[in-house]
C-alpha cells in the first residue's frame, strides 16, 4: 500500500500514552501485590484518556481497563516507569521516559508498537481472557496478513457463530478475535490499526465474553501489517525467550527464507530492523538509536548494586527472608532454597511470576525444556517489584509449593558473594516424610548446594 504516515494516525495513542506516564509524576501511586493499579487509580486514570471506557465504576479492577493495562505493562516491561527502587512500590517516571519525550511523534509511535509486540505476554494477556492457557501469535500474525491484503478502510461485520467457519479463509482470523477476544481487539484500537465504535461491543446471549460486531481496518494499520509480514509479530515477541533458532521451522518456506535472509540479518537492536517500518513514515522521522537504546539495551541491563529481600513461605508459621544481589540468577535463588528448607536437589522446578501454578509466565530449570532458563535470568533484569508476589514449585510429581514476596529493594551489596539467609521461621517441612514406621530419611545436604553456598560459619545461615 503506497501510504505516508501522518500524525492524525498516531496522535491518539502516543497522547493517551503520555497521559498515562505524566499521572505518576502529580500522584504517588503504588502498585498492588499483583502489580496492578488500585480501582481509583484506574478510574481517576479512564477519566483522562481520549476514549475511556464507557458506563465505568470506581469498584472496577485494572482488567476492565485494557488501554490502562496494556500502558501499564509497556510502560513497566521498558524501564520508562519503575517502582523497584523504593520500599512503598511507589511508581515513579524514570531517565528513559525523559529520553522517550525528547523523540519525535512518529518514533514515540513506532516504539510503543514495537515494545507491546516485544513484551506482551500473549497467554497472559490474550489467553487468560479467552479461558484458556494458550493463546496462538500465529493468530496475530493471520490477522495481520488479512489487514494488509485488505482495502483500508475496510469495514468488517461479525458474521454468525455458526457461520465462523464458513467466511472467506484470510477474513477468518479477524472473525475470530471478533468472537473470541475483544482485548485484543480494544488494543489494536489503542495502536490505531482498526477502529470500532463502544456501543459495537456486546455481550451476546450465548456468551459470556464481551464480542465486537463490527469494525474497520484503518490506513495505518494496513501499512503497519505490511511491516510486519517481515518483522513477525512471533520472531519479536519470543525472540528473547530463546526459541528463535528453530521456531521459524513451524512456517512456510517462503516465511522461512524471509527470516533466513531479511529477519535473521537484521535483528531486534541492529540498524536494518527498522527498514520495513520506516518506509511508511516521513522521511528522517524514526529515530533509530535511541529505540534501540530503549527498547532493546536498557530493558536488559542489571544494576549492580541492589539488594533484593523474599520472603519463601512454606506456610504461615514456616518461612526463611532471603537477601540476593542484582546479579545472582533464579537458579542461585533456587538453591538457596533447597538449603534453607533442607531439601535435596533433585528435582526439577520453575517460578511462575504472575502467581499462577503451571502457567506459561514462568522462568524453568536448566534441565527443563524450554526456556527461560533460570540460571540465564538474573534478578536484577527482571523488573521485579517491591510486594510482587510469585510462586516456586520445585518436584513436579510432588508439587512442593512455595509463595515468594519480594518485600523490599535498596541499594548496597550483599557482604556475601552468595545469596544470604537473614531469617528462619518454623520447622522446614520432611521432602521424604517415613511412612509406617519407617525411620526417617538420614540423606546428607545435596553436595551441589553446599559446594554453591561456599559455607564457613553455619552461624550465616541460622
């Protein structure tokens, strides 16, 4: 499609995004334990974007807010906003966002895009709306195959339940999404690739999910997919997950080439990135260096002098506080653990980091799977905040469940080289409890932990 980008395409989302950062800088606003914003918050916030959600209440959560939450996890996941640094989990504007406002209009645009293909997590998000552990990008990328064949303005009508099936192949996709999740929907709006007016979202009889009836492809849009038949939504979003080197194999071959010759060449943080974006935008208007700078360094730098407090609780009587530094790794944490409740290390685990048990917003053992690779994930990088609560569940047979809280950040560094244990509650819980009179287990501490933990005092850990 041979269009420009103008400012009017853009205007609204890069306005409601600075609405949004510039409230924290007037307000101190803490984010939940399950790093939310608080209902007023949310409602204060709704007021004061160009669309807000219509027939709100203040009793509301963030979830009845999807632009608020998809600003909130750009915002977070790309260092622009931070609340690590202070005991209260205060939110505050940060050096990058100042460095965001210095950019133009159309770079502000193309960052925000980037930095929601980059960062959100598509299960999380898309597929806990819909009811379901998994939500397919290969969903995403259908629909935007069919919003850059179409002749934007494009008007869509959602056709019968019944009737999914049978549309037209390449119009399926956004059918689906019609029917199936209009979150995804409300936030291509906020991206300004399609439009729908509030009163075409309803809940029709047969569901209990909200469904759009009718929207249509913006110009925008339909150069933005063209972008991103060579930047694929797939490649970006997991690239720093670790799947890229055999992921491209589920597609194509004529997709495949492209990422061989064009994507392979031209990764996220490299200067030919941008190029399929940049020839849709006026000449000279992306500023390629400092959205790399801050879309693709910063977010995964380390600070070297910080020091995290978790408390592991086993139950409410059993629980160790556990100090770790910026640069220790899940894995240091999880053995730490394994000392600290005197179990033994042979097993496989993972932190689940939204809380939830066997969902895919995880950081896995080394020995498990698929990545991330807890002992490739340092605790400083990963944007953790103060009162942010995660699971760990170590032996997948058993479930041995433990909550983690990360209750405070400051500056120092530990006086160890090794994570430290500064507090013990409670008897720590038999991993092999005997059964029928059988006499207790007598097995020593697992050699790897206590070769990692270097122990010269047991005093340390009492």
């Amino acid at each position: 499609m041979d269009y420009t980008i103008d400012e009017k395409d853009i205007a609204l989302t890069v306005q409601d995004f600075e609405t949004f950062c510039s409230y924290f800088t007037t307000k101190k606003v803490a984010l939940t334990p399950k790093c939310a914003l608080g209902k007023n918050d949310c409602f204060d916030l709704n007021s004061r974007m160009a669309r807000p959600v219509p027939n709100i209440k203040n009793t509301y959560l963030m979830q009845k807010y999807p632009t608020i939450s998809l600003y909130l996890t750009i915002a977070l996941k790309t260092g622009l906003l931070d609340s690590r640094d202070t005991q209260k989990a205060a939110i505050t504007t940060t050096e990058s966002y100042a460095e965001f406002q210095q950019m133009s209009i159309y770079s502000k645009y193309l960052f925000l895009f980037l930095a929601w293909m980059r960062y959100i997590d598509v299960d999380a998000q898309y597929g806990d709306f819909m009811n379901t552990r998994w939500f397919s990008t290969l969903l995403i990328e259908d629909t935007f195959e069919y919003i850059k064949k179409a002749q934007a303005p494009t008007i869509i009508n959602r056709v019968d339940r019944h009737s999914l099936y049978s549309v037209y192949v390449d119009e399926r996709p956004l059918q689906e999404l019609m029917h199936k999740c209009s979150l995804l929907l409300h936030h291509f709006r906020d991206l300004g690739l399609i439009e729908f007016d509030d009163e075409d979202v309803v809940i029709p009889e047969y569901s209990l999910r909200p469904v759009v009836n009718k929207l249509h492809i913006t110009k925008l849009g339909a150069v933005i997919s063209a972008a991103c038949y060579t930047r694929r939504f797939s490649w970006i979003n997991i690239l720093h997950k670790g799947y890229a080197d055999n992921y491209p194999d589920d597609y194509d071959e004529d997709v495949q080439e492209i990422y061989k010759n064009d994507f392979n060449q031209n990764l996220p943080g490299t200067s030919g990135f941008f190029k399929p974006f940049e020839e849709y935008f006026p000449e000279h208007a992306i500023d390629a260096d400092t959205i790399n700078h801050l879309l693709f360094q910063q977010s995964d730098s380390v600070p070297e002098d910080m020091i995290y407090e978790f408390r592991v609780s086993f139950a409410r009587d059993c629980y160790r506080v556990i100090q770790c530094g910026s640069n220790h790794t899940f894995d240091d944490l999880h053995l730490v653990i394994q000392h600290a409740f005197n179990f033994d290390n042979d097993h496989l685990y993972a932190f689940f980091m939204d809380g939830k048990r066997w969902s895919n917003n995880s950081i896995n053992s080394p020995y498990s799977d698929e990545p991330p690779f807890a002992d490739d994930v340092r605790i400083g990088g990963t944007y953790l905040r103060v009162k942010q609560k995660f699971l760990y569940l170590f032996d997948f047979g058993d479930e041995w469940l433990f909550n983690i809280t990360l209750q405070s950040v400051r500056v120092g560094e530990l006086a160890s080289p090794w994570p430290i244990i500064t507090e013990s509650v409670g008897k720590a819980p038999d991993q092999y409890p005997s059964y029928d009179g059988e006499e207790d287990w007598d097995d020593s501490d697992d050699e790897e932990i206590l070769n990692f933990i270097n122990i010269t005092q047991e005093d340390d850990y009492e």
